[in-house]
C-alpha cells in the first residue's frame, strides 16, 4: 500500500507556471506508475500525465508541450511541471499511483490549481 500526499497548488495568472509534488510514503515506490489527474467543477476527473516504472510518459493534448511529468524514485517523489497556464487548466489536481501486480489505484486528497488574473 502507497500513501499519497499533493503539495504546490494555488493561484496563479494565465501564462504562469507551477511544480506539484507528491509525495509517496509505503511500499516499493518504483514498481508504480504514477499519474496526475484533475477534476474541474462540474466535469469528469481527467488524466493529465502519467510515467511508468521506467519513465515512458503520457499526456492529455490539453497539457501536451505545455507539461512535464517526472518521477524520483529515490525520494519517493512525483512532480508536475505546469507552464503556460491557462484559466481552463483550473481543478483540483490529484496524484495516483498504480500498482501493476495487484491492479490497483491510489489517490492523494488532491491540490487545487487556479489560473486566474
């Protein structure tokens, strides 16, 4: 079992940028795939980015160029990297991590992100 903890959301202007992290605390961190999701009002929760135990990442078109998602193993860490934001890019950002062997999901309290001037 993995624990998940988001930090580094707020507000910020359109064209801003901003770094989540998550932290993992629990079993083997490295064997997850780590993904970042969101959740704006009234909508579907959305995958924004994943990264797989071996780095291959993923993006939703929405973020793809404007996003970076990374891993640290060592540190039990996940980040978001956010640049060019947008006030579309307004949620709740939430962390999950994906055990592959026992198929199942786990999820941070989230972090609300607003792009707003």
């Amino acid at each position: 079992q993995v624990q998940l903890v988001e930090s580094g959301g707020g507000l910020v202007q359109p064209g801003g940028s901003l770094r989540l992290s998550c932290a993992a605390s629990g079993s083997i961190f490295s064997i997850y795939r780590m993904g970042w999701y969101r959740q704006a009002p009234g909508k579907q929760r959305e995958l924004v980015a994943s990264i797989t135990s071996g780095g291959v990442t993923n993006y939703a078109d929405s973020v793809k160029g404007r996003s970076t998602i990374s891993r640290d193993n060592a540190k039990k860490m996940g980040y978001l990297q956010m640049n060019s934001l947008r006030p579309e890019d307004t949620a709740v950002y939430y962390c999950n991590a994906y055990n592959p062997f026992i198929s199942t999901n786990y999820w941070g309290q989230g972090t609300q992100v607003t792009v707003s001037s």
